[in-house]
C-alpha cells in the first residue's frame, strides 16, 4: 500500500512541476476567454519560424497564458482599441519540450534552410551565447508574451523595424539605427504593456513577462491542444 501512495504522490509532484504532458496547472486560460478580439498567430504551431516547422508541444494556435497574464493583457488591448490599434501574440506559454526541440535543432549544424531570414550573422551554436535561445524560457512559466501592435482597421502590424524572432542587434529594444516611425511604434509598445504591468527583454523588442508572475520558478511541460 505504501508504495501506491509513494507511486501517486509523485505522479502529483511531477504534474506539479511540469513533467505530466496532459496536465494544465491551475491559473492557466485560453486568453481568449478573456480577451475575445485577441489577435493570436501562434508562430510556433506553423512553418513560419526560425526552425521551419511546427515545434514540438504545438498542436493548436490556442494562447495559454496564466489568468493574471490574461487580465492585464486585456487592459493593454482595451487601452489601444481606443486609438484604433491591437494586440497580436506570436507566443505565450511554451512547454518545456518546446525548448528542447530548440535547443535540438541547434545541434543540426547542416540544417540553415531558415538562416538568411532569422539569423544571418550567427551561427547556430552562437544563438545560446548572445541570448537567443536558453535551455530554460520563461515563457514556460506562463506569463511571458511575445507581440505587436496592430492596425485594426487593416490588421497590418506596425512596422518595428525587425520582424518576430529575428536573432540579431536590429531586435534591441534601445537599436538606435530605425526611422522616426520604427522607432515610435517600439516606444509605444514598450510603453503600454510596462504601464500594465510587464517588463521587457533588452534583445527582443517583442518580449514581454508579467512582473508578480504566478509561477516564477516553475517551468511547465503540458502540451498546447
């Protein structure tokens, strides 16, 4: 009997943890139910990413983020429709396995099919060095968000002057070398989702994580379906 109870207890822990791919930790929620008029365009869930296929733990363009996460996003969308602008997300929770399937396609040196269009300047073992990918990402963790701002009337993004997970200096929050426009439209992206609540990444203008995160040290593993 008591290795039954050793047997479920761990089951729980693991779950817990992250490790159980079937298990949605409470606090997670489809932003939409939140946030109806969300624009999501899940990058991952496709080909049209740095690794040219759909990632591992991506099975729908459904945003799994943490209630909180939701709730302040809301506020950011609703602050913008009133100057006719929204919000498109390109991520939010990403399962663990996700990170692994990055960190194996790294290790592929001969697979460069996405290079000239995500890393031109770096090689792929350099991605880990400068900071691009990690062996851990916060956005397994639920409350980090990768967007932009869109036009509503023409759901054309603003022009930022880099695309979605280009890996290069261009990214910086503070690149100083865009137009007046780029550089507004970086200012008001920054500027909105800090006023509610989010901090910013220094090499990924689009990235963003909710400051009192729900789960700050808990990297999860279940699968987006």
């Amino acid at each position: 009997m008591k290795y039954v109870v050793c047997f479920f207890v761990l089951t729980c822990f693991n779950s817990l943890m992250g490790q159980g791919y079937d298990y949605i930790p409470r606090g997670f929620i489809d932003a939409k139910v939140i946030i109806e008029d969300l624009d999501v365009d899940l990058k991952y869930a496709y080909d049209d990413n740095f690794l040219g296929r759909p990632v591992d733990g991506y099975i729908l363009n459904k945003l799994m983020i943490t209630v909180e996460t939701a709730f302040a996003l809301k506020k950011v969308q609703d602050e913008l429709k009133t100057y006719a602008l929204g919000l498109r997300v390109y991520d939010g929770y990403r399962p663990q396995r996700a990170v692994d399937d990055f960190v194996s396609w790294a290790k592929l040196e001969h697979d460069t099919i996405t290079k000239s269009k995500f890393y031109p300047d770096f090689k792929k073992s350099e991605l880990f060095k400068y900071g691009y990918i990690a062996l851990k990402s916060g956005h397994s963790r639920g409350s980090t968000v990768d967007l932009t701002i869109i036009d509503l009337e023409t759901q054309e993004v603003l022009d930022m002057g880099s695309d979605y997970d280009f890996f290069g200096e261009i990214s910086s929050v503070d690149y100083e070398n865009l137009t007046e426009d780029q550089k507004l439209n970086r200012q008001l992206l920054q500027q909105f989702m800090t006023k509610h609540g989010f901090k910013g990444y220094s090499k990924e203008w689009w990235h963003f994580t909710l400051k009192n995160e729900r789960y700050p040290k808990t990297y999860f593993n279940f699968i987006i379906d």
